[in-house]
C-alpha cells in the first residue's frame, strides 16, 4: 500500500502516474510496475526458499511462485540488464 503527502491511500492509477514520471525523470527505459515484480520475484524466488518466496510475494499456493524459477539469473543477464538501463560497475556498487 502507498500513502500520499496526507496519509491517504493511492489509487492503482496515482501509482502509476508517479511510478512513470519518476521513471522517465530518471531517464529510464519503459518497464511497467508489473515487470518490475516479474523481475524481482524471479531473483528472489532463484535465491530463497520457495515457500518463503510466496509469502513475500503474496502468493496462496507456491505453484504459482514457481512460473518465477523458470530461469535462472546469472551475472551476464545482470550485466546486460544493467547496460541498458546505463548501470555502470562503480555505480551499481554504490559510487556515483
């Protein structure tokens, strides 16, 4: 759940639209929300238990977790990952 400057909860719409300006701030490629959770619940779900990953991810039955395993990560996926968003080694290592 996000919250507003007023506490209020955020539509699925105002998400959206905050998430895409920030992203397009940033300079970013188009990836939606729900790529983004693709993206990590196929690295959380390569990395931890699988059970365990449902729960994080909000899933009822870890069958549904398990279309996350399909592929595994590697460090050239990331690499290749990284380049397109412009991630260099030293700032993905914390340097600016």
């Amino acid at each position: 759940m996000f919250c507003g400057r007023r506490g209020q909860v955020l539509s699925d719409s105002a998400i959206r639209r905050r998430y895409t300006a920030a992203r397009d701030a940033a300079g970013l490629h188009p990836v939606n929300l729900h790529g983004l959770r693709h993206a990590a619940g196929s690295i959380l779900a390569q990395g931890i238990d699988q059970v365990y990953a449902a729960s994080i991810l909000g899933h009822a039955r870890v069958s549904t977790t398990d279309r996350y395993t399909h592929g595994k990560v590697n460090s050239r996926s990331i690499a290749a990952t990284n380049a397109a968003y412009g991630v260099t080694e030293a700032s993905s290592s914390g340097e600016i």
